[in-house]
C-alpha cells in the first residue's frame, strides 16, 4: 500500500499523524504545519439513528374510494394520457418535419453539384466549339486560296464556250426576308 502522508484540502497541505509501527492515525488529528489555518478536529463517526418508520398498508382495491374520488382520479388519468399523447404528436411532428428539412438541404446540395458540373461540361463544349471554328476558317481559307476564279472565268470562256447573258436573258425576281445568301468572295466584273 503507498505511503500517503501528505493530503490537500482546499489551498491547505495537511499531514498526517501516522504510528510509524502499524500505519494508521495515532490520534485520529490532523496536524497543520505551515498554515494558519487551524488543526481539525476529529469529529465523531456517529451516524445518527433512524427513526422507525411505520409500516406502510398495502394497497387494497380501490373500494374505498368514493364515486366523486373515482371520477377525479379517471378524469386526472385521462388528462395526463391526453398530455403524454399531445407530446408524443409534437415531438413526431417536430422529428418528421427536421427529417424533411434535411431531406431538402441534400437535395439542394445535389443540385447545386450537378448545376455546377453541368456549368463545367458546358464550358468544355464551348471550348471545343471554338477550337473546330478556328480549324473550320482555317481549311476554309485553304481552300479559297486555291481556287482562282480568273482561272475558272477563263476555262470557261475560252474552252468550254461560255458567253455573258444579253440584256434581255437575265431575270430579276423579288427576296424573300427570311433567306439568305453568304458570298465568300467578290464575283469579278466581265471584262
């Protein structure tokens, strides 16, 4: 068993007074040193005696209670039972209505994950889109570069017998607003 010699109360070190031989308390007091708080005294380990309690009846049936008592002691039953089932009802309520607030915090977190990526996979395709238009205007460009219309003017006159409308041949006819014509280049003037 440790040596325990020393112990604290409060702000006070207090030490005990042990018989070296047997260990235990030679005066049952506790010696201060050191503090100006004074020496305890021991105080007597009598418990005080209980005072004998009668002895309590058995319940019997409530038989001797009269009919005015029996109708209060059911109606306080009845309203204690209305009580504990109102608080039941609120607390189930309560409990169902924190379900569904949660159910719609997830549901709005899923969204807004899914408007994110959705943002995302738009942005790629836009990007995408943009790098096959700049592939697009380049072959374009290509292929402008390598056709000469004084070229094909020239085959056509010379070889193939090509000859410009009489001023009576040409037919004008009115535009639709909702068509349209996209010219790549300036057709050159008859020479």
């Amino acid at each position: 068993m440790a040596d325990r010699r020393y112990y604290t109360e409060g702000s006070s070190a207090r030490q005990l007074n042990y018989d070296d031989r047997t260990g235990r308390n030679r005066s049952r007091e506790a010696v201060v040193r050191g503090s100006a708080a004074p020496a305890r005294r021991p105080q007597p380990s009598v418990r005080p005696e209980r005072a004998p309690q009668p002895a309590r009846r058995k319940k019997q049936g409530s038989s001797h209670l009269t009919d005015r008592e029996r109708r209060e002691l059911a109606a306080r039953k009845a309203q204690r039972k209305a009580v504990t089932n109102a608080q039941i009802r609120y607390t189930a309520g309560m409990v169902a209505a924190i379900i569904v607030a949660v159910a719609l915090c997830c549901y709005l977190l899923k969204l807004t994950s899914d408007v994110k990526s959705q943002k995302e996979s738009v942005a790629t395709l836009k990007s995408q889109v943009a790098t096959q238009l700049d592939e697009n205007a380049s072959y374009s460009a290509g292929l402008d570069s390598m056709t000469d219309l004084d070229e094909i003017y020239n085959i056509a006159t010379t070889k193939l017998g090509m000859v410009y409308s009489q001023p009576g041949q040409t037919l004008y006819y009115s535009q639709n607003n909702d068509d349209y014509v996209v010219q790549y280049k300036d057709v050159p003037k008859a020479k």
